[in-house]
C-alpha cells in the first residue's frame, strides 16, 4: 500500500504545481526589512506586468487579531500593524492599497482570535491599470517592525 501512495504522489505532485502556478505567481520583493513611521521604499526587480485579476502585496509575518480589534498585532512583540502601502508604476503614478485578508485561520485555543501567516493589501478588483508595468512599492507602519518578507501576489480566483 505505501508504494502505491508513494507512486500517486510522484504522479500527482507535478500535476498540482502545474496547475497551481498557472493560477498563482508570487514574486519576493524584499526580506528582513525595518518598517518604521517614514516612506520606505523597495524597488520590485523585476518590475511586475499583471496578468492575473487579483494582486496583492503579502507581508509575511506571524500575527494576531482578536475579533474585536481593527489591527492585527505582531504575535513576538504586540506591535500593532497598521501598515499603509502604494504601489508605484512606471509612470509614477501612485496606488493605495487596503488590509484585505490574511493566510491563516482561528486560533484552535482561542475561536475569538485570528492568527496570519502573512497580510494582505490590495486595490479595489480591477483597480490597477493592465496596460503598464509596476516598478516600486512604499510602506510604512506607526510602530516600526521588522518584515521576513514582502511579496507580489497575482493570481486567478479560478
């Protein structure tokens, strides 16, 4: 029985990163960097083309909210993340992005509390012109803290 399994894995595996990657593409923009009060601004190399409906901009960072705050919190250090990102395209032009999501799910210990892996921030759908390439982005947070990752999400829903 176990060959059996061990064979369906080495089948199915490359199968499901095929599919997988043709809904998804996740570039790294930056890690282990300070996030403080000021604009910090992080070149994306290269710069992005969207083809895709959904992008976001991922920080991936271990995090907390309880159902009644607004803010996620760094689980280390209770700092409050309340990030503002934009995300800059070739032209200059400036895009505001929003906290939309997290990856994660509800503390097993805790049902009132959500725990992330990572943040997530994007425009409204569709709110990002298709037509150019985006070359930057800028951040910043009220109480400065250090993120593994920043990451650019683009993918399809379906």
């Amino acid at each position: 029985m176990p060959i059996i399994l061990k064979t369906l894995d080495f089948l199915l595996n490359p199968v499901v990163k095929y599919v997988g990657s043709k809904r998804f593409q996740m570039q790294e923009i930056a890690t282990d960097v300070l996030i403080t009060p000021d604009w910090a601004e992080f070149p994306i190399e290269p710069p992005v083309k969207i083809k895709k409906k959904v992008q976001h901009i991922s920080l991936g960072i271990e995090c907390y909210r309880d159902n009644h705050q607004k803010f996620y919190k760094i689980k280390s250090s209770d700092t409050i993340l309340n990030a503002e990102i934009q995300i800059i395209d070739s032209f200059g032009n400036l895009y505001e992005l929003r906290n939309t999501g997290m990856f994660g799910g509800f503390d097993k210990d805790n049902l009132d509390r959500q725990t992330a892996s990572s943040l997530l921030f994007s425009s409204y759908p569709d709110k990002l012109p298709k037509d150019r390439v985006y070359t930057k982005i800028k951040i910043r947070n009220e109480q400065p803290f250090l993120c593994p990752r920043i990451s650019w999400i683009d993918f399809d829903l379906k």
